[in-house]
C-alpha cells in the first residue's frame, strides 16, 4: 500500500519462471493479492511498466477490464530526466476505482 495514499496497491513487479508462463500464474497473483486482507480499502492499483514490456501491458490491461476498471497512463520516470539515457522510461498504469 502506498502510505500516502491508502486506497492504493502499488506492484512493484510481476515474475514469473520461464517453465510456469502462459498459465495464468501472474493473474491468479494479481488476484490473490487483492482478495487479501484491506481488500476494502484498495481502490486503485498502480504499477510501472517500460513501452516494451509487452506482457505487462497485457497482463494490466487484461485486469482493468476483469475489474472494469479503468486504466490511465502518464509518465513515472523519463528516460532522460531520470535515468541519463540509461534506461527506458518507465510508465506510471493507474487502474481504477474498483470495488
């Protein structure tokens, strides 16, 4: 949860083993993270995600629309500002309100 702001899940990162992909593992994650304990509390969901990743663009769109929920995106850390050069930008996926 992210202190400041306490309605809101913050997901770092989502890994799964190369032998365990395409099963559903990440979602059924996702899932289980939210039916746990301050379920009622947590009205939003936010997480970073590279332009090139993907499969956490699908993994995160694929939730919003299981939530009906829906999914903004603005820029987290910017290639240049942040990371010299060194690192692609990271893109702040906001999902949510959502019961």
């Amino acid at each position: 949860m992210i202190p400041r702001k306490a309605c809101t899940l913050f997901i770092w990162q989502v890994v799964v083993g190369a032998s365990a992909r395409g099963q559903g593992l990440a979602m059924r994650m996702l899932r289980e993270l939210l039916c746990r304990g301050q379920r009622e509390e947590v009205r939003f969901i936010e997480t970073t995600i590279t332009i090139d990743n993907e499969a956490s663009w699908a993994l995160f769109r694929k939730l919003a629309k299981e939530l009906s929920a829906k999914l903004e995106v603005s820029v987290a850390f910017d290639k240049d500002t942040h990371f010299f050069g060194e690192h692609e930008t990271e893109h702040l996926v906001r999902i949510g309100p959502f019961n």
